[in-house]
C-alpha cells in the first residue's frame, strides 16, 4: 500500500512537471515564430532596398529590430540567437558590410545590379536559417513528449504491477485466514471487513492516479487546443506575407511599379497584425503561468506615463492627436508594482484612446491621489478620448478575452480584442481596478486605480491607527463636560499623526466649539459629542473591515 501510495505522489508531481513542459513549449514557440517574422521582415526590406524600394536607413532600423529580438531571453533562459545555425549569423555579418559599404539613401540600379547576386544568395540564407530554427525546436519538443510518453506508459505499467500483485497478495492471505480460521467465523468475518476497508483504499488511490492521466489528457488536449488556434490565427497572415515576399523577388528584376508599392504595403500590413496578435498571445501566456511573481519595486506612474506617450509619439504624430497629462509636479505618484508590466498597461490604454480618437482631437491623462473606501490612497489615472465610444450593453464584456466593441469591428479598425484583457489581468496582479465610462459619438474614460507605495514606517503608522482611533473614542466618550476639551486636544493631534487627518480635523472643529461656547447647555454639547463619535465609529468600522480582510 505505502508502495503504491508513493508511486501515486510520484505520478502526481509528475503531471505537475509536465504542464509546466508544456507551458514553457508554448511561451518559447510564441518567441521563436515572433523570431523569424523579425527575420523575415528583414530579408523584405533588404530586397526591398535592393530593388530600389527602400533606403539604406530602412534596412538599418530593421536590422537592428531583428538584433534585439536576437538578444531576447526566452522562458528557458536561453538567448534567440543561441538558437540560430552559426551560418546565418555570418549571413548577417555579410549583409551588414554591404549595407554599411553601399551608398546612403536609395541604392542606384548600377550599384543594386553589382551585389544582387550575393544579396539574394544572403536573403536566402537568412531565411532558410529561420525556418530552420523554427524546425529544429518543433523536432525537439517531438522528441520530448515521446519521452514524456514512454515514461507515463512505464509508470502505468508498474501501477498495473502494484495493483495484481497488491490484489494477489490479499485473495491469498485471505483464503489463509478463512481456512485456519475456519470455526471461528465470527473473528474471521471481523478480519475480512477489515481487508475489504483496505481494499477501498486501494480503490481510492486507484481512481487517484486515474484523475491523474485524466489531467494530463486535458492538458494535452489543451495543448493541442492552443497549437491548433495559433497555427490557424499565424498561417493566413504569413502565408501572405511568404506569397507576396516571392511576388517583390520577381519585381526586383523588374523596373519599380505601383504594384511593388502595393504588395509591399499589404506585407507590412499583415506583419503588424501578426506582431500584434502575438505579443497579445505571449503577454497573457506569461500572466497566466504559474512562474513565480516577479519582484515589485517603487515606481513613478507619472513617469511610466511619460515613458508610455514617447513611444507612442509616432502613432500620436501620424494620426495628429495631441496627448495631454493633467497632473501635479509636487506630488508623488509611487506605487508598488513591476516597470514592465504597469508600462504595458498604459501603453494600452493610451494606442486605444490615439487609434479611437478622430484626427485633431485630444487624449487627455488626469493624474491624482485619491482615498478609496478603506480610507486608503491610491494612485489614479483617467484616461480619456474622443472616439467612438462604446455600446453600454458592451461595457461588461470589454474586458473578456477576445471580445470587440461591435462598432469597432464593424469600422474594420484593426485589434486583436486581447489589449484590455491583458490590462485587466495586470491590475488584478497589482490589487488594483478599472473602470470604464462612454458616451457613443462623444468618446471614452477609462479609470485605473493602483494602491499607493507604503514605505515600512507608513505601514506600521496604518496598521496601529485602528488601535489609536479606538483609544481617542474612549477617551472622549468617557470625558465629563469639564475635560472633554482637554481629551479633544491630546487625542486630535495624536490620530492625526497616524493619517487620520480628516478626523483629527473634526476633533479639532469640536474643541474649537466647546472653547468659543463657554454657555453652551448639556444637551448642545451632547448633541455635537454624539455627532463626533458617530463619525469616529464610522471610520472605525471601515478600518476594522480592512484589518479583517
């Protein structure tokens, strides 16, 4: 039994290693074809340089695109580039002299008719090596679920073993126990229950390690589930962008044409796409992976936003929308959470606010400090636009994965339906919130709310201020008429020291009152006292509520 219940713990944490396999496959194939796209619109724009389409800073900038996707360390700690053949990085070598040695600007016919050879013989090798890296991790993976396989296949086969030889085993000792104790029924029967109970069990880690292989089934079904929806999702567009890539070889040897023009555009058009849909696919991968959290530091909002609108300039720029921050350079913005993460939040929101908004509008950032319920700040950017809008009977499901507003689909305004839900899941990770407000026609504001950075000393001051504000109720429940004025003053100022400041303000406004009415009856007095600690009570109850949770 102790046998079989070890081999059952053993199978179990086997499935457990198993799915974070196959989590990692996913998020390392999502880095490798996002790899190659960075390879393949590379080799496009070298042809494209090469037949006099585009300029030498061109190819430039999407080389050096494709090197720091190179340099990108994946879910198994290893570079993109340690996965390349050693051949296409000298094919890159090659292709950077020639760029670097070649005139600025466009390349004449004369100079393009010198090199064409080579560098068709080098965008070809640079492709090839992609597919090839593409190839080579889908052979490795293979090879690792026949293993994977082989060992689930050994490990029910020795539970097998356990199970005919546990049944064996008992069918024996119990034939032993009725043959000797055969006059005795009485103790035999007692006996027999007894093996029946510890047959149960068996039965019971039985059905154990059958959940088990029913969990690893799921998971496989759910691998194929992805695999299957990303192929699909990924095929179309590259196999356009393949087809049209072999279309832009044949115009090369041609003079340029507006169909060059054309096809080129439809190149980029879905490469962005693809980019968009898997970086969307990888960031949600990542989120939800059980990895463990990454470390949260202090971080500025008001400069993440900053951050965020210089990389969106371009986009801004092109689409003449201004972007705006409302916010107060005396204040600080700090909450606890990771860079990266809270970045891709407002890059977010912000694209959505730029690519929504008509040309010449506005996208407006208001920046402030805030309380929430459990008197508590929190740090709050509104985001707002002049788009479109958004349906109210829409709103609920605007954050759900996959899901688009109808009236921007129907306007075939590019997106993936993935960006909110990503910003959603981050805010989750961070205990903060979002909420939207829309007026169709009128535009957007989208409202995030992240708990404000608490240093160790704000923390211990906001864990003992129930226990200071329960002292001050007391205090000044329990003061006759004659000292209430001093209780008043002593305990004011002590709960203001520990963020109370808006009560110590009521306490303050009270003994104020007490000293400007020396005449005052009992009965005014009560009325203001009852009035003060039914204020006090009530904050009480909500910093209680939050102690609790």
């Amino acid at each position: 039994m102790v046998v079989l219940g070890i081999d059952t713990s053993g199978n179990s944490k086997g499935a457990a290693a198993e799915k974070a396999v196959f989590t990692s496959a996913e998020t390392t194939a999502s880095s490798i074809i996002f790899t190659q796209r960075e390879a393949l619109a590379y080799s496009t724009k070298y042809a494209m340089w090469l037949s006099g389409s585009a300029t030498k800073r061109d190819v430039q900038i999407s080389r050096a695109i494709l090197a720091q996707r190179l340099n990108v360390i994946d879910i198994e700690n290893e570079t993109m580039g340690s996965r390349l053949d050693p051949a296409l990085f000298e094919a890159l070598k090659e292709s950077d002299v020639l760029i670097a040695n070649s005139e600025d600007g466009y390349l004449s016919d004369a100079a393009a008719d010198k090199i064409r050879i080579q560098v068709e013989s080098l965008i070809a090798e640079i492709l090839s090596a992609s597919r090839a890296m593409v190839v080579a991790y889908q052979q490795e993976l293979d090879q690792h679920l026949l293993m994977v396989a082989a060992d689930r296949e050994k490990s029910a086969q020795q539970n097998l073993f356990l199970l005919l030889s546990l049944m064996v085993l008992t069918t024996i000792f119990l034939i032993s126990i009725i043959r000797r104790l055969w006059r005795q029924f009485a103790t035999a029967k007692e006996i027999i229950n007894l093996e029946v109970e510890e047959l149960e069990v068996a039965q019971a880690k039985l059905k154990s390690s059958q959940s088990a292989v029913r969990t690893l089934e799921e998971l496989n079904e759910s691998k194929n589930d992805f695999i299957s929806t990303v192929n699909h999702e990924l095929r179309t567009p590259l196999t356009s962008i393949i087809g049209y890539v072999d279309l832009l070889k044949d115009l090369t040897e041609k003079e340029a044409s507006k169909d060059a023009s054309k096809i080129v555009n439809v190149v980029e058009k879905n490469a962005l796409v693809l980019l968009d849909l898997v970086e969307s696919i990888l960031s949600l991968s990542r989120l939800d992976s059980r990895e463990p959290e990454q470390a949260h530091t202090e971080v500025d909002i008001l400069k993440v936003i900053e951050k965020s609108i210089f990389v969106l300039s371009p986009q801004a720029e092109e689409a003449k929308i201004k972007v705006v921050v409302q916010s107060d350079r005396d204040v600080e913005y700090s909450v606890n959470g990771n860079p990266s993460q809270l970045s891709q939040v407002f890059i977010n929101l912000i694209s959505n606010g730029i690519k929504f908004s008509p040309k010449g509008s506005t996208v407006t950032i208001k920046l402030q400090r805030v309380l929430n319920d459990s008197m508590f700040t929190e740090i709050q950017a509104a985001i707002t636009d002049q788009g479109m809008g958004i349906p109210p009977n829409e709103i609920p499901q605007l954050f759900h994965r996959f899901f688009r507003a109808s009236n921007a689909a129907n306007s075939q305004i590019a997106g993936t339906g993935l960006g909110l839900a990503i910003v959603a899941k981050i805010l989750e990770l961070h205990h903060g919130q979002i909420k939207v407000a829309s007026v169709q026609n009128i535009g957007s504001t989208f409202t995030v709310n992240v708990p404000a950075y608490v240093s160790a000393v704000e923390r211990l001051i906001l864990e003992k201020r129930g226990d200071v504000l329960r002292r001050a109720i007391v205090s000044i429940e329990s003061s006759s008429n004659e000292n209430l004025r001093n209780a008043c003053h002593e305990m004011g100022g002590a709960i203001g020291f520990y963020a109370l400041e808006e009560q110590s303000e009521q306490i303050a406004l009270f003994s104020k009152w007490l000293k400007n009415s020396p005449g005052a009856n009992e009965v005014a007095i009560l009325a203001k006292k009852d009035a003060l600690l039914e204020s006090l009570n009530t904050t009480l109850r909500i910093i209680e509520d939050w102690e609790k949770k």
